[in-house]
C-alpha cells in the first residue's frame, strides 16, 4: 500500500518542480527581452549636446540664405521636438510641430493645444520630411514666404536685430498656442548658449 502512495506522490512533486522551474525560466527570458529593448532605446537616442551639434549645420546655413537666426532655429527645434526625441521629430523628422499641407507627406497624431485659456489634446495631420535638415530648411521657408494669408507675418521675425525681439515676433506672430513660447525660446537660447551659433 504504502509502494503505490510514493509513486504518485514523487510524480506530483516532480510536475510541481518542473512548473516552478518552467515560470522561473519564462520571467528570466521577459526581463532579458526588455533589458535588450531598453539598451535599442537607449543606444538610439541622441544626448542634448550632440543634437545641438547634429542641427547646428543646417540653422546656420539658414541664417545665412534666409537671414532666420540659427539660435532662434535651435531653440525652436529643442523646444518643440525634446532635443530630436518626440516621436514626431524621431520618427518623421519632424523638427517644429509643423502641420501638414494638402500636399506633403504627412502622419496623423495627437498633439496639444493652448486653447481658449486651458491645454486640450487634439489629432492632427503633421508634415513628414526626410531628414531634419529638410525640416529646418522648410521651416525657414515658411518664415520667409509666410502663410497664404499673410506673406509678411513672420517678417519681424527675420527684422530682428536679436535673439529676443525675434523670440518675442515669432510669438506675436501667432507661430505657437503656448502664451509663454518667446520666454521658453529665450530661456532655451540662454541655457544652451545657443547666441554663440548667430555669430559664426
């Protein structure tokens, strides 16, 4: 009698010991899973410096054939993309928060909104470039030629004799809902000493 109880009690014990190992094993190989994505993640974005450096290029060749400041450029793109992080800036090179016309390329994806006194989260249609060097050289277009109802409203912008009568036009503008966007841009230029770009 006692023969035919050990039998069934060691294949019990050995099934609970297999399970245990077999959960064991499952939550190693989820953990090394995410500890490999997070290193992807992590190897692929950019420090702050290095995206400085990475669109540096382009905002002073800006400034150079369409007389846009390239700490203004900088401060923009740092502001409205994280540093090239937002999934808009990283994934469709998509530096400003630039709305899509009937015509470009474009991705549809929430955004917020500085409306009527209160932030609200909107869909919308944003442009998608092929690079962030096409995403400055457009954005500098569009404050050079203006919009179809104003071809002049960004030309304070370009007028301005400094970093903060530019940051404060382009908010008068209407360029951002944000109504604390000049003091952001400005702070933006400051911390990074981004006035040093202007003057090479």
């Amino acid at each position: 009698m006692r023969r035919k109880l050990k039998i069934p009690f060691i294949v019990l014990f050995s099934c609970f010991i297999f399970l245990i190992l077999f959960f064991i094993s499952r939550i190693s190989i989820e953990y090394k899973v995410e500890d490999t994505i997070s290193a992807e993640v992590k190897k692929n974005k950019v420090s702050k410096n290095e995206f400085i450096k990475e669109i540096a290029p382009a905002a002073q060749n800006v400034q150079r054939s369409y007389g846009i400041r390239a700490s203004l450029i900088m401060a923009q793109a740092i502001l409205e993309s994280n540093f090239g992080q937002s999934d808009l800036a990283s994934k469709y090179n998509n530096l400003f928060g630039v709305k899509a016309g009937t015509t470009d390329k474009h991705v549809k994806l929430e955004t917020k909104e500085y409306i009527d006194g209160k932030w609200i989260t909107i869909k919308d249609d944003f442009a998608w470039y092929d690079s962030w060097s096409d995403s400055i050289i457009a954005h500098a277009k569009l404050m050079r030629e203006g919009v179809d109802w104003d071809k002049n409203l960004y030309e304070d912008v370009i007028a301005a004799d400094n970093y903060k009568d530019a940051a404060k036009s382009i908010q008068e503008a209407g360029y951002a809902t944000d109504p604390t966007y000049a003091d952001k841009i400005i702070e933006v230029i400051e911390q990074y000493k981004l006035y040093e770009y202007d003057r090479q």
